[in-house]
C-alpha cells in the first residue's frame, strides 16, 4: 500500500509527543536523584514506596477518586435526562439547545471557574443577598461541595454529548418494534432505548471521570489550600518542591489507577452487550 | 363462504403539510385472509399499514378492529403486531430474546416463554438459533428472527411491510412460499405491502391496488390481472398493450383500423376508449388469416417465453409467445373476444 507512507508524519508526531514523554516519566518514577541532573540518577522504587507506605498520600488518593466518582455520578444522573429530551426535539431545535450547551466551552476554562469564585464568595452575588436578607453569610466556598460544583459545571457537556450522540442514532424503528410487541413508552425506555444507549453513557463517564480524578485547577481555585486533590500534590511536586521522581511516581499511580477503572467500566459495558463505540 | 371482518378503514384521509397521502380510503379485511396492498412508491400503502398498526394517525377516519373504533388506541395495545421493513430486530438482545420480547412483557412464565420461543424457531426453520446474535445472521435468517418475533405473540393480524425487498431474487422467492405456508398454518389475517406485482399475485388472497393515495382496484389475483379496472391497474400489474380504440356499440369495437368483437357494454356510441391487451394473449397467425398484420422488429429471449415487438402502422405490439418469428418477418396476429379488455378514457383514475 502506498499510503502507508502517509502514516509516518503521525507516528513521528505520536513517538515524540506522546510515547517518549510517557517513557521519561516512567523512568523518572522509577528513578532518583537530583531532579535537575542527569549523572545522579539511580534505579530506585523509592518514589513508589513513599507514596505507599505514607497513609496521607493514600488518603489523598482516595478523596480524590471519591469526588471524581461522585461528580461522574452527579454529571450523569444530570446530564442523560438532558441528552434525552434534547434527542427528542427536531433536529433545527436540538442543534441550538446543543450549541447552547457548548458555548461556554468556548469560554477560557481557567476563567469560567473563577466565575465561581464571585458567586460563592464571602462578599459574593449569593452571600451579599443572603446578608441583605439579615442571615449570616454562608461558607460557600473552600469545601467539597465547591470543588463537585465545579467539576458538574465544567464537565457537564463532556456527559451529555456523547449520551445524546448515541441517542440520536438510534434507529427510530426499534423504538416502534417494541412498541409494536406491547412495550409502553417505560417499558421501551428501559428495554431497548437505555441499553442501545450504554455505549454513550460510558464514554461520558470516561470522559468526566478521568479529567475529575486528575484535576488540580478546581480544586486549587474552589477548594482552597485546605482540600487539595492527588492532581494538587502532582502540581506540587513539579511546580514547588522539584521532585520530579515523586510526581511522576504519583502520575504513574493515577494513571495505571484510571487504567484499571476504564477496563472495569468496559467489561461491564461488554457484558452488557452495547455496540462499539466509546473511547475503548 | 363469508368470513367476518377484521378491520375496518372508514374514510381514512392522511395528510402532512397540506400534501393529501391518503384520499378517503375505505377498506376491509376479512379473517384469516392474505391481503396484498400493492402499488408504486408514494402510493400511499406503507401509510396505510402504519394507520392499521397505530403508528400513525389518521387526519380523517376511523379505524376499526372486530367492530370497536381504535383509532385512538396506541400501538401498544393493539392485538396487532409488525415485521417491519428492514426487520428492526434488536441488537442488543441476541435470538431468544428478541423473539421473546413481547411475551416478556405480558409476564408469561419462563417455562412457557422457552417453549413458544422454541416452537416458533421451528416454525421458521431456525432450531437452535436462541444464542445467536442478530449482526452473525443473514438477511433471510433476520427476516425468518422478524416473522418470529410478531407471530409469538400471537397477533390477530399480522402487518409486513416490504418484508422480502433487502433479499435477493432466489431466496425472495422462497421466502414467499414460506410465508404463504406459514399464514395458512397459523390462520393468522396477513396485511403486506409490497411495489411487486409478482409477489402479490403470487401469494394474495385479495390484492389492493393503490395509486396516488387512492385505491384503484380490489379483487382476487386473478380479478386482478384478467379485468384490470382502469389503465393504471392493466399497466401495474403484468404487461399490456394499450391502444386507442372506438366502442361502436355494445360488444364491438374498433382499433388500429379493424372491427373487433368483444365482451364489454354499456359505453356511449362511438366512445373513445382505451383497449388493454396482454401480450400473451395477441395471437401469433399467417399474414393472411390474422385480423392485424405487423413486422417483427425485435426479439428478446426471456426464459419461458420470447418478447417480440411487432409494427403494425404506427402502433408496436408487445407480444409473448413459445414461438419465435425471426426479425423483419410479416405475421398476422389475432386476439380473441375475452382477451380485449375494454376501458373508459379518464385522467384521474377514479372507480
């Protein structure tokens, strides 16, 4: 074939920016020394033991994947019923109720959770009418609850795209089959609608969880310094303390951590028979 | 032997956006019987299966089943059930459960479930087939998981809706014997809709045919093709020649030229008509005995038959026949009375 040579420009780009920096990080986790200096490098798990044996990172791991679970969870239960409504409407209509969902990914991701800070703030629109009401202003900020409220509202679209992707596809005489064989509009749901749309439901999910169990900007933002996340202690590491061995140790961690989700959440879906589709 | 009838379309107009789909169609079945809509594309008959399954309802109309109105009834709760067109099968669920989708939802016991499943596979030719998934089967197994999955639930009236156009011509043909079998076994009322004319005569008890929203014709296969009703009909269904003519009188007519004896009454003196002939019914004869004479300007081989086109002045006659005249010889063709069908000139075939 000769378009294979068209693929070379792509596995260049793919083993420089993405195969070689994912080796140097694995190398790095699985080495130390002074970060800044190649010759005093030795092979050593010793960034991978600190992480294990110390019960703080390990907390921190663990609060970390709670609230990507339970945002994925908030963001589907939220964003499927939306994805299906907008399904239904006619296609001019759906494709504005859509794009309404997509623009404000336009917006800078950096600025649209600082939104959040003037909302929830201590002198924040929110607190300010509280106050005006004669109530004390509440603690809205620098506490879970935000850093949930910032993970829903900006990976809500990342959720209800997919699921609605699927939605639209599905060939409307299935839906009319089970009708035909006495299904009611629930029953057609729960049967046949539902089930073709897994594919979807776990590319959303995919989607909102990795970016949520890897954020360092939310929580950094909303949650304060009090409530920092695995994706915090990486930022640390690389920005603050200069141990490059212990970040990518840590990066290493949550990406085999992620690794090991996705292929539980794909072994679910196959089992469940969906279509292909999905990011695996 | 009158049977009762099943379902009842009174009146039933459709229309979407202004544009008239059906045009005051008035239509019953009777249990247990094969009925054919047949016509072209855009006739109106896929809507009109869709009114009878309650996918669509009517502007005007009702619809009624074993005498109660159901016009209103969602299709979920009609006695009715659909093989649809490009069968809709699910993907999801693999042979068993697809076929056992609409007993799941009655809440039929397992065991019982199980056992129709299995009766219905061997009803379909398909033993075994339950662990199957949909996308490993071919067209004509889809077809076969598709007429399962309705006749389980045991429909009154089954609709199938251009069920055989995604098969190819052979297994088209078996499928129709199958089906054919498989109606008579169940004793089950068949509504199919297809654009081949083949296919109806083929496995109808009555035949429907509908143009531009209207039914044109409703007779026996046989009614049918012999006394086609209109030019539309005679044209749809099998091949006809169709020329001008002159009813003289009651039982005599005039075409290209010649005085022909026929069996139709009851037009005006000297009406203009239009005179269908078959082309297996044009005789082939000496150039001298025949009542027309022509030149053979093309012959075509088709199988049982040759498909020969004669030119007599300006009138091309289509003739079938076991016998093969070469091109450029001059035969004599004759028709006898019974084959000269007889139609009034209309622009818009109404009955």
């Amino acid at each position: 074939m000769k378009f294979k040579r068209f693929t070379i420009p792509y596995i260049l780009w793919l083993s420089l920016f993405i195969v070689i920096p994912l080796l140097l990080i694995v190398f790095y986790a699985l080495s130390s020394g002074d970060s800044q200096n190649f010759s005093t490098f030795e092979f050593s798990f010793a960034s991978l033991e600190r992480f294990f044996s110390s019960p703080v990172y390990i907390k921190v791991l663990i609060r970390s994947v709670r609230l990507a679970v339970v945002s994925t969870v908030i963001c589907l239960i939220l964003g499927y019923p939306i994805a299906y409504i907008i399904s239904k409407e006619n296609p001019k209509k759906r494709n504005v109720l859509i794009l309404m969902f997509v623009i404000p990914m336009w917006m800078n991701f950096l600025l649209r959770t600082y939104a959040w800070l003037t909302l929830l703030g201590k002198s924040g629109i929110i607190n300010s009418i509280i106050m005006k009401l004669g109530f004390q202003p509440l603690e809205l900020l620098y506490n879970d609850t935000a850093i949930l409220l910032g993970m829903v509202y900006n990976f809500l679209p990342f959720m209800v795209l997919p699921i609605f992707s699927v939605l639209t596809k599905i060939d409307f005489k299935l839906i009319e089959a089970a009708e035909d064989l006495g299904a009611n509009k629930i029953t057609t749901f729960r049967r046949v609608v539902f089930p073709l749309s897994l594919p979807g439901v776990m590319t959303g999910i995919s989607m909102v969880f990795i970016p949520a169990v890897s954020t360092f900007v939310i929580s950094d933002l909303l949650g304060g310094s009090k409530a920092s996340l695995i994706g915090n202690l990486i930022e640390q590491q690389f920005r603050y303390t200069g141990d490059w061995h212990f970040g990518s140790a840590m990066s290493i961690i949550l990406m085999v951590f992620i690794l090991i989700t996705m292929a539980l959440t794909s072994k679910f879906d196959k089992e469940k028979e969906g279509e292909g589709g999905g990011l695996w | 032997m009158e049977r009762q009838h099943i379902v009842d379309l009174n009146n039933i107009s459709m229309e979407y956006g202004g544009v008239t789909v059906l045009d005051n169609i008035n239509l019953y079945i009777k249990e247990n019987e094969f009925l054919t809509l047949l016509g072209p594309s855009g006739c109106g008959k896929t809507t009109t299966l869709r009114i009878i399954g309650g996918f669509e309802k009517p502007t005007k109309g009702k619809v009624i089943f074993e005498g109660k109105d159901i016009t209103e009834v969602p299709p979920y709760q009609r006695q009715i059930n659909t093989v649809f067109q490009k069968y809709a099968l699910f993907p999801h669920l693999d042979v068993f459960d697809n076929i056992a989708f609409g007993l799941k939802i009655k809440k039929i016991p397992r065991n019982i479930i199980k056992e129709k499943v299995q009766e219905m596979l061997r009803l379909v030719n398909l033993q075994g087939f339950e662990k199957r998934s949909i996308e490993s089967l071919s067209g004509g197994q889809q077809q076969r998981i598709a007429i399962a999955r309705a006749l389980v639930n045991e429909p009154r009236v089954l609709l199938l809706d251009e069920p055989l156009g995604a098969l190819d011509l052979k297994l088209r043909k078996e499928m129709q014997n199958e089906l054919k079998n498989i109606q008579k076994r169940v004793g089950i009322t068949f509504i199919y809709v297809t654009h081949d004319q083949e296919e109806a005569l083929t496995m109808s008890d009555t035949i429907v045919v509908m143009d531009k929203g209207k039914i044109q014709q409703i007779g026996t296969p046989i009614d049918i093709y012999n006394e086609p009703k209109n030019a539309f009909v005679a044209k749809f269904i099998g091949e006809s020649n169709i020329v001008n003519g002159i009813m003289h009188e009651d039982y005599v007519v005039e075409f290209s030229g010649k005085i022909f004896k026929c069996v139709d009454k009851g037009f005006l003196k000297d009406e203009d008509v239009e005179v269908v002939i078959r082309p297996e019914d044009v005789d082939i004869v000496s150039p001298d005995k025949g009542m027309l004479k022509g030149i053979v300007t093309s012959v075509t081989f088709k199988g049982v038959h040759y498909e020969m086109i004669v030119k007599d002045k300006d009138i091309e006659w289509m003739i079938h026949s076991t016998i093969m005249k070469e091109v450029g010889t001059e035969i004599g063709m004759d028709i006898l009375p019974e084959n000269i069908h007889i139609m009034r000139k209309v622009t818009n075939h109404e009955i």
